[in-house]
C-alpha cells in the first residue's frame, strides 16, 4: 500500500514485547520505537527529531484529511497516516506517488494504518436486522410491541437517550428501576432477539468542564447540552458503562457519537469497549461526524464495531457516491458493517438500489413498524439481501476500480492547475487592500427603511452617531436589509457584542448572492467569532493543505458554520473578507487597521456573479427573520460601520 522511509538504515533493533495481536521493538539509530498491532496499524514514536517520507502505492478513489491525518483509499483498499502533533507540517499529496512527509519532533508519534483491517462479515451483514426504537415518550416497548418488532429484525435497539436512563448525561440508571429494564431485555430474549441499548461517550460530561449543563428531562427542552470530543473523561465513561454491562446485561451498546476530536482516544475507546464487550457482543457507533467534525475516520479504531450508523441529517450527501461508497459503507476500508440512517422517514427502493451497490445497510425504524409503504420498500430491502449480492458488489468494486486510474490522473492534473491558481490568489490576498472609502457603506443613523425585526423586540434597532444599537433577547433577529446590485468582492463590519447573548443569533454582517449563497460574519457571546459560508473553510494556518482538496461539490454550497476564539466582548473588532475568482480570506482586527487572517475559504468562483443584499445587526446564521425557539435573556450590542467594496476599488 505505501512505503515509508525514515531516509536511513536502522540499527540496533531489539524486539522488546510480544503478545496476542502485536509486537513492539525498538531501534538505536536513529532512536526509534515501532508497534504493530493485529488490526493493520503501525505505531513509530520518534526519541529524537526524524525526517520521513511516504511513498503512496495507492492510485486514490477517494481521500479526506483532517489536520495532518489523512485517509486515502481505493476500492480494494488503502492506507491511513495520523500524526500525533498537529503543529507537524506533511505536505500531503494524495494524488502523488510521494504522498506526504514529516519533520517530526522527539515524542511525535506517527500512525500508518493498512485497509481493510478485517474481512467484511458478510453473514452477519445479511442475517441480522436491527429494530431501531426512539421516543420521548415510552423507552420501555410493552411486550406486545416488542413481539410485532421480530418479524422485522431480530436485534432490539433502544435509544431514547433520556427517557431510558435517569442520567444518561452523567450515568446510565435505568429510568424505571432495574425490573423494568430487566423485562425488556428477557421479553427480547425469549423472542429470540438480542437487545441493544444507548449509551454515548460525546454526550457523556461527567468530569468535563460543560458537566453542569447535563439534563434529565424533556421539560422545557430546547436542544441537547453540549458534549465532548476530547476524551479526557473515558476513564470515567468506561466505568459506568462496565457498571451497565455487568449489573443489567444488555447484549450490546449504542454510542450516539465518539472522541471526534483525538485518534488516539477513540482507538482507546474502540478496543476498551468491545474488550469490555467480548467478542459476541454487539457494538454500534452512530458516527454521522468522524475525526474533526469531518470524514476522515479511523479505520483501525472501527473495525472493533459491529455496525456503523452514518449520514444523520445529511441527506443532499445521498447523491454523492464517493460519501455513499466510502463514509458510509466503509466496504474495503473499516470493514464494519456501515448503516445509511434514514430516520427522516424518506426511505424508497432508489435509495435501497444506492446503498445495497456500495454494501452499505439499513436499520427499520421502529416508529414506521406497520406502515404498508416503509413495509413494502423494507420487504423489497430484504429480498435484495441475497447470497448473490456479495458478487454483485465486488462487480461493481471491480468496474469502478477499472476507471481510478484515469479518475486520478484527471484529478492530480486538476489539483496541479488549483495549486497554481491558489499561489496566484494567495499573492493577492497576501497584500493589503488598496481600499479607500466602501462602495456602498450601510448607513447607520438615521435608520433606512428595510428593517427587520423581531416580535419579540419590535424597539430593537436605535441609531446614534453612526452606530447602530441592538437591544433584543439573545436568540432573535433583528437585522436592516440594505439591497445591493452588481458583482462584490469585500466586506467589513465593525462589531461590539457587549452584553447580547446571542451565539448563531449574534451581532453579524451576511452579504448574499443572486444565486442564494451568502457569506455571514460576526461575534458570539462565548468569546468567539464566527462566519457562516456556502463554500469550503479552513484555518488559515492550514494554507498548506488548500490544494489537497478534491474538486468543490454542488452540494458544498451548503452553510457550515466556522468558529475561532480571540475577542473581548466589551471591545469592538472588526472582521473583513474579501476574495479573488477561486478563493478567499475572512481577517480581523482590534483597530480597524492591522488585520490578520483567521480562515481561509474557496468560493470557486461561486462568489463571483451578482449580489442582492447585505443585512446588518442580530443576523441569525441562516440569514432568514426567524427565532431561536428559547428567546434568552435581553441583551445589548453594536455595529459600528458595515460596508461593501466592488472589483474596481481594490486595484
């Protein structure tokens, strides 16, 4: 799959541990320790500074990156790199033969992982059925219902987070005592189902600085707390799901969400679980978000799981093949068994056809049990399930594996020709502005027409001395809507958040397009900025991987919301972005003078063509005149100037 070099012989190597699944050595020259593992993945933790090259072998179907962990695969297989220290420069090429290199520091350790790292369970994959059951109302299914879930699987999994278990933010304390728990799960026994409940490592906070917003109920309920990603408490998560295992003896667990945030901890948790588990015990992880909020995953890490549940909420990806392919199924890659969620109810033998070509599955959902329309797609599911299928797959792995390498040869010309455009843009964007007075500033005092403002704070918007004064609860909109005409490339706001609460629902500047994408900026009440884009983020510190992207998708126009820290409430910053024909750049500034980049987007050209609207004041992150459903507490913020600047100012 790859070669990797460390540029000198090494010498001096003695093997000093040995055991069930993997071997550890280590090595004078240079100094050097190396761990295999049995599940394909090589561990080299350098003593002293090392440089190292990759040699990829693997023409990529598909790749994805997060920081400097990278995933590139093909449709029979691949290879994984993570490194330990994000701060470490790779310089990553997945569509070169030298794929990536590294300076690392002493204590860096760098993983290369080998795909698949198991064989894909192909009975397994056909024989079981999981019966997904959530509800606000009823966690514990009557025994009548769980006897008409058997016809449809032969798996029970119970997820209803927060009316299963008492505290399942802080433990898993079966909410109606222990007998009633125990009912479940023998009814499912004797109707020869195993039964699976829910537990999470994400939502899990017990230990974690947001420990204090856990909840317990469903009254007055606006959103789930927030959870953690780090894995700094998975001491005490293992702990009180071993408590769950050996007291009330489920057959499996669910983890709604993993560490996104360390590959490390989510290894950890990967092997400590289905250690805790044994072999036959069934493990899923709904992981709609891998490594870094992204796709790129850890294949290592999964194959320790039964089932993979991906795709929550992300149904415009559907029609992306490589997402279906290689996030979703994970078919060649993880080898665990990957669930397409369709909880959204739109289930249909299109979708079956898609997912059942790249081996990807299904659960039933158990709010749907009876339906005759979700019956007769899932009847039709079901007789797809065939010995047969496994030929067909493969089939179709070999005649998508057949058009890679012209694939790739297109793409690395592609990524070539973006590489020497992004150095053109970069020079530009690299410069200051030559920027004097804004095209069209919005004017501030007295207020124009083309307010919009809540109900919830009809007096919201004053205008002083040329600024303009927000007083409104935290969570709603109140914005003026200024129209604009002909093609823009800037915009700067000058912010205050003071005292306003509002987070999504902020104090902001959004610049929309004629085509309906629109770029939004501002503070939140946390400390931190953000901007909302129709276009592909990154920090501006990861400049070096820019390039390494595949080609924008139609559906990367889709919002996502960036954040960065570094601002005092009570102080004004501005924040600017401007762009080039591919490319652009969001800055900020505490004077309205020295600007320094926070992120960096790619627009590809979409930015380019004619604009509508510019909205000022408690922008929400959609754009639109709607509220939060908990308005929060009143609170007061600032614009001090917002502007736009047009192609010809700037030169």
């Amino acid at each position: 799959m790859a070669v990797l070099s460390l540029g000198r012989s090494l010498s001096g190597g003695k093997l000093t541990h040995q055991g069930r699944g993997f071997a550890r050595l280590t090595f004078a020259t240079p100094k050097v320790t190396v761990r295999v593992n049995g599940d394909s993945l090589l561990m080299l933790q350098a003593h002293e500074p090392l440089s190292l090259w990759l040699r990829s072998k693997v023409a990529p179907a598909w790749h994805a990156s997060e920081g400097n962990n990278h995933l590139l695969v093909d449709e029979w297989g691949g290879f994984g790199v993570y490194c330990s220290d994000p701060q470490v420069k790779d310089h990553f090429r997945p569509y070169e033969a030298d794929a990536a290199s590294w300076r690392l520091p002493a204590g860096a350790v760098l993983w290369v992982c080998v795909c698949p790292p198991k064989p894909y369970p192909w009975e397994q994959s056909r024989r079981e059925h999981v019966v997904w059951h959530h509800s606000r109302e009823l966690a514990y299914p009557p025994d009548e219902v769980l006897a008409a879930w058997r016809q449809h699987g032969d798996i029970a999994l119970l997820q209803s987070e927060i009316m299963l278990w008492k505290d399942w933010n802080l433990d898993f304390i079966p909410r109606l005592g222990a007998a009633e728990f125990a009912r479940v799960r023998q009814t499912c026994r004797r109707l020869g189902m195993r039964f699976m409940v829910y537990t999470s490592p994400y939502y899990f906070i017990r230990g974690t600085p947001v420990e204090s917003r856990a909840i317990n109920t469903y009254e007055n309920f606006v959103d789930y707390p927030p959870g953690d990603g780090s894995g700094r408490n998975m001491g005490l998560f293992m702990e009180a799901i071993t408590r769950l295992v050996r007291e009330h003896h489920p057959d499996g667990l669910y983890f709604d969400g993993q560490y996104v945030g360390s590959a490390p901890a989510l290894y950890a948790l990967a092997r400590q679980s289905r250690a805790l588990l044994g072999e036959d015990g069934l493990l899923e992880w709904h992981s709609t978000h891998a490594l870094g909020w992204g796709t790129c995953y850890l294949p290592p890490a999964d194959a320790y799981v039964d089932y993979i549940l991906r795709g929550e909420g992300e149904r415009s990806l559907y029609a992306s093949p490589d997402y279906l392919r290689f996030f979703v199924s994970g078919y060649n890659v993880s080898n665990s068994i990957g669930v397409l969620c369709n909880n959204d109810g739109r289930f249909d033998r299109q979708l079956v056809d898609a997912a059942l070509a790249v081996n990807a599955r299904f659960h039933t959902l158990a709010g749907f049990v009876g339906r005759p329309e979700m019956e007769e797609v899932e009847a039709y599911y079901r007789s797809r399930l065939a010995p047969g299928l496994q030929a067909q797959v493969d089939a179709g792995c070999d005649r998508r594996q057949a058009g890679v390498p012209a694939r790739v040869a297109v793409l690395r010309q592609a990524a070539q020709a973006r590489a020497r455009q992004f150095a053109r843009e970069r020079r530009v964007l690299a410069r200051a502005p030559q920027w004097q007075q804004p095209a069209l500033p919005v004017t501030l005092g007295p207020l124009p027409a083309g307010k919009q403002v809540s109900a919830a704070a009809p007096g919201a918007l004053t205008a002083a001395g040329g600024v303009l004064q927000v007083r409104a609860p935290a969570n709603c909109f109140a914005f003026l809507s200024v129209p604009v005409t002909g093609k823009v490339q800037g915009l700067v706001v000058k912010v205050r958040q003071g005292t306003d609460g509002g987070m999504s629902w902020g104090p902001a500047v959004l610049l929309r397009f004629a085509n309906g994408l629109y770029l939004r900026m501002g503070t939140r009440a946390d400390g931190r900025l953000q901007a909302d884009l129709c276009a592909r983020t990154l920090p501006y510190e990861d400049l070096a991987k820019a390039c390494d992207q595949p080609p924008l998708l139609p559906e990367e126009t889709e919002p996502v919301q960036v954040l960065a820290p570094g601002y005092e409430p009570g102080q004004w910053v501005w924040l600017r972005a401007r762009w080039e024909g591919h490319w652009g750049v969001i800055e900020r500034s505490d004077d309205g003078r020295r600007y320094r980049p926070v992120w960096l987007f790619e627009h590809d050209g979409r930015f380019g063509g004619e604009a509508t609207e510019v909205l000022v004041g408690k922008v929400p992150y959609n754009g639109r005149p709607e509220d939060f459903t908990d308005l929060g507490p009143v609170g007061e913020c600032e614009i001090g100037m917002a502007g736009i600047y047009r192609q010809e100012e700037r030169r």
